[in-house]
C-alpha cells in the first residue's frame, strides 16, 4: 500500500511537471539574400502577458555580436512574429534566438525551438549598371545595365520613391548580344519629384538586391538679358579733337583779327 502511494506520488508530480512545462518555438528561412528582410514567426503556449526577445546574432565571431532584437508580448493567439532588416548586413552566417527576460528553467519543454541558423547571401555584385545612380528629372528615372551570364530570362522590379512613389512590380525580359550570355536591361521610368529612388530587383532564384537612385531638380535654363544704352543729350557740335574752351579761344582770336582788318579800312 505504501508503495503504491509513492508511486502514485511520482506520478502526479511528473504529471504536474508535464503540465507546467511550456512550449515555445521560432521558425525563419535557413538562407536568404541580402537586403531582404529577415521575417521569423513562431507560437507558444506560455500565458498570455509572458515577455521575451527574439535576438538576431552575428556568429563569425568568437563571442557572437548581437545585431537588432524585438521584444514579444504573448496575446491571445499565443503566434507571434519579428522582422529583421537586412539591407546593411555583410553577408555570412546569423544566429536566431529566443531569449526571456528571466530564466524559465525547467517550464520551458524539451520540444521547444529556441534557436536557428541563418545564412545572409549576397547577390549584389550580380547586377552591374551602364548608367549613373545620380540623375536629374529630365533623364530620370533610366534603370540599365546587365546581369552576368543570365542569358534570355524574366527579372521582375519594384520601385518606390518619394511622397509615396510606388509603382507595382515591373516585368523585364533581358537581351544579349552575339556571342555574350550577359543579360542587358533597361528601363525608364518617367518621374516628377526629386528624391530618392529604390529599385528592389528579382529573377527566378529570388531577391538580388536594392538599387539607390538619386534623382535632383533639373539644371534651370538661364536667359541672356540685353544691356540697356543710354542716349546721351545733344550738345553742341565741337571741333574733333579739340576741347570746348581751346576751341572758344581760336574762335575769339578770329574775331580780334577780322575787327582790326576792318577798321583800316
């Protein structure tokens, strides 16, 4: 009988710690590209109100470098999700993990998922431009150049800009010349503001990367104003080269000379 108890005992307490024992677990990609966010979902069965981070590591160190967090609150749907922005990343290897403000010991149960690996890849260097990222109004937006070795292919662009710019994504089929397996692009996007424009390219294997245009005004076109010439008041009319009081004195001389031939007359 006495055993029985005890085994009864042990029981319960392993049923108790069964039921005590919550479950939490993350769930992201295990490899995107760079400049796409890093979406990470996940559900649990802890209470609603229970807090935790979900923080985003740089593993290529010895002590991993903590990149950005996000603070979840359980609700009533006990799902939750963060996002990680990815734009300025290097490319390599991240780590995902689930962390509470206080240890949860042995409430936290064996089939949780708390922590995943991530691999950051880099496309950008798949795309090189034939045109300048700065531009003005009167020749933006022009979006072109080529992918490497890409052939004939379907690559899709979205392209957002100032004061609520956004155009839906744009389907592009790309060229060759004789002899090249590089694909040429173009695209003109005819804009009115100046601003910043991000275009975020897409081929079949996903995300490539985000292209920064910097559009400004258009030089303005400066007229010629013609001189006004003042014409001077008439005056007398003077001997060339001659100043007006020397001219006076000739003038006198003249008349003294006629007087005095006349009176000897």
């Amino acid at each position: 009988m006495k055993k029985r108890c005890i085994v009864l005992l042990l029981s319960l307490a392993l049923l108790i710690g069964a039921v005590q024992a919550y479950v939490v677990t993350i769930d992201a990609p295990a490899e995107i590209q760079a400049g796409a966010p890093l979406e990470v979902t996940g559900t649990t069965t802890f209470p609603v109100g229970t807090q935790f981070d979900i923080i985003l590591y740089r593993t290529q160190f010895t002590t991993p470098e903590i990149v950005d967090r996000r603070m979840i609150v359980v609700d009533d749907t006990k799902a939750f999700d963060a996002s990680f922005p990815t734009t300025t990343l290097p490319a390599g290897q991240y780590k995902v993990e689930v962390q509470f403000l206080e240890d949860p010991g042995s409430s936290l149960g064996s089939s949780s998922v708390t922590l995943l690996l991530v691999n950051l890849i880099d496309r950008s260097g798949e795309i090189v431009l034939t045109v300048p990222k700065e531009q003005t109004l009167d020749e933006a937006l022009l979006i072109e150049g080529y992918i490497p070795d890409i052939g004939v292919a379907t690559i899709m662009m979205k392209i957002d800009g100032p004061k609520g710019f956004s155009l839906p994504e744009q389907s592009i089929r790309t060229t060759t010349t004789l002899g090249s397996k590089d694909g040429q692009f173009s695209k003109k996007v005819n804009v009115t503001d100046p601003g910043n424009y991000y275009v975020n390219v897409y081929d079949a294997k996903g995300y490539i990367t985000q292209l920064k245009y910097s559009v400004t005004e258009s030089p303005g076109v400066t007229g010629t104003i013609p001189s006004t010439t003042e014409i001077p008041a008439t005056s007398p009319p003077q001997t060339p080269g001659m100043p007006v009081p020397l001219a006076g004195m000739i003038a006198g001389f003249g008349l003294a000379a006629a007087l005095v031939s006349w009176k000897r007359r």
